[in-house]
C-alpha cells in the first residue's frame, strides 16, 4: 500500500515536472519571437511610421508595439484604415475601438474596389490590394511619414497570396515576415499583451466566398458578411459562407470541432442563411473550415507559379527620413 502511494505521488510529481518545463520552454520561444520582432521595429525607432491597418491580429499586434517603441524613442505611429465594399461593416468600429484603447487616432479611407474586381478574376487578390495599398501610401506621405508598414506573416508567403506582388512593385514594408513571425506566434504575443485580438478570426475579403468568375453585387457580398456576423454571434469560429450562385446553393464552413453543434442549431443557422435572397440549397461542408477552399478550382501550376514569386524583401528597412 505504502509503495503504491509513493508511485502515485512520484508520477505526480513527474508531470508536474513536465508541465512546468513545458511553461519554460513555451515562455523561452516567445521571449525570443519578440526579440526577433523588436529587432526587425528597432529601425523606425525615433521615425513618423504608417501602418496599414484593418483591426486584425497581425496589424493589431504591429500597432500595440509601435506604439509603445514611439512612447519609449520618439517618433510616431498613424493606423491607416480603409473602409470597402469587400470587408465587414464591423471591422471599422472593432479597429476603432483598439485604437481608442490604445490613446491614438485612426484614420479612415473610403475606397470602393468593386469596380476594379467586378467578374472576381483569379487575380483579384493583387488588383485589390495594389489599389489599396496605393491609397495608403498617397495618405501615408501625405501625413509626413517615412515608410508604410503592413501585417503580413511568413505564413502567408507560403499560401496562395497574389496581393504579395503589389506589397513589392509599391516598397510596402512587412515586419512579421521580415522577422519570420507566424500567424499562432502573433497570437501568442497578443495574449501575452493582454489584447482581446488575440483570440479573433480570420476575416479575409468577401470576395473570396464566390468563386472566381462570378460577377459581385454589393448587396450579395453585405448579405453573406451579415450572415457570417450572425453564426459568429451563435458561437461559431471559424466561418465561411461559401456561395455558388449558379447552383443556388450555400455551403456552410466551420472548425471541424464544431461541425457536431450544426445539427442542435440547425433552424437558427437556416434562418440565417435564408436571409441571402436567390438560394435555395443550403450544405455544411464536411471537410471543414479551409482558408482559400475557392482556390481549389486554380490549376497546380497557377499556385505554384505565384508561390514561387512570393518573395518580400526581408531585409532591414531604413527609413529616407526620421523625425
């Protein structure tokens, strides 16, 4: 009996062991991840910067540093928000409200890129973001700053991102991926800052729910957005409203951890989803949520083609000016 307890309490003590090396070795990579991203920030120490920012995780996590690298060196930070057609309402007022939290003003661009990506064409992604991105950089200059800086991570250079080459014809500078930071290890710094972002979805242009092709309507793209907020407000995570107009029909995406509550909210979700005038058919995809499923359509040469040329310039920036 006694040698029983004693190996119940040694084994407890060797998990507890492990746990606690765990939280070391957890805390000793995130030490280093943000030493990597303090370095590659350290060279706009003291300089008026702007930051293309939308109020998610990555630029969130930009303009929380920035700011406090400009209350510690000098300089200044300026959130440049543009408000489209493409995106949700509620971004605005999310992004509004980090920045209030954070004591700096946002400043909001309108910009209506339905018309330069009407049929939805497989490169939309670059036509939208080169538009865009001109936008920012116009206000950018205009505001005295000496580089505009943006939130992509070194994930994404290696998905399908045709927006990458209009960051390089225009010098848009990417500091997550210049310090080789990805998407999990931005959260895990947010979390670590206290910032509620941390823990916030993915909310890609509404665009990218029709397939390639498809002419876009403002209304059709609001009503998904709608209709993505409101399964959002059920509890759902991840969340795609995938539509194919020509079938008429919907197809549900959501975390596969999620896929069992479906059936126990079954009538909300289709009360939801009924709300998008001109379908009739309505599926939960089986698969689950998978960023860029529209993609699939693309020929593997397409892909691979782009991803080869998603090449940044990862070297240091240096500011022209600094003031």
């Amino acid at each position: 009996m006694l040698n029983s307890t004693n190996n119940t309490a040694t084994q407890h003590q060797g998990a507890e062991v492990l746990k606690a090396s765990a939280a070391t070795e957890a805390s000793y990579e995130l030490r280093e991840v943000q030493e990597r991203l303090a370095q590659a920030l350290a060279v706009f120490r003291g300089c008026k910067v702007a930051l293309a920012f939308s109020g998610g995780t990555d630029s969130s996590l930009l303009l929380k540093i920035l700011a406090q690298q400009s209350q510690q060196y000098g300089g200044a930070v300026y959130p440049l928000m543009v408000s489209t057609v493409m995106h949700p309402q509620g971004e605005v007022a999310e992004a509004q409200a980090l920045c209030q939290q954070l004591g700096i003003e946002l400043h909001t661009l309108f910009l209506d890129e339905l018309p330069i990506i009407k049929h939805n064409p497989e490169n939309r992604c670059y036509l939208c973001k080169h538009a865009l991105m001109s936008k920012l950089k116009a206000q950018a200059q205009a505001l005295g700053c000496s580089v505009l800086l943006d939130g992509t991570n070194a994930d994404d250079l290696k998905q399908y991102r045709p927006g990458i080459k209009a960051l390089q014809e225009l010098q848009i500078i990417s500091p997550l991926a210049q310090a080789n930071i990805t998407k999990a290890q931005v959260r895990s710094m947010l979390q670590a800052l206290g910032l509620k972002t941390a823990r916030k979805p993915s909310s890609p242009c509404l665009a990218t729910r029709f397939p390639y092709g498809t002419t876009l309507e403002k209304e059709q793209l609001q009503a998904i957005g709608a209709a993505e907020d409101a399964l959002h407000q059920l509890g759902f995570y991840n969340v795609r409203v995938r539509a194919h107009p020509h079938e008429q029909l919907l197809r549900l995406e959501l975390d596969r951890d999620q896929l069992g509550q479906v059936l126990a909210q079954r009538e909300q979700i289709l009360a939801i989803l009924h709300q998008v005038a001109g379908y009739k058919y309505f599926s939960l995809d089986l698969e689950g949520f998978h960023s860029g499923s529209m993609d699939k359509t693309l020929d593997e040469q397409t892909i691979a083609k782009q991803k080869a040329q998603q090449k940044l310039n990862l070297s240091p920036a240096i500011p022209h000016q600094a003031s």
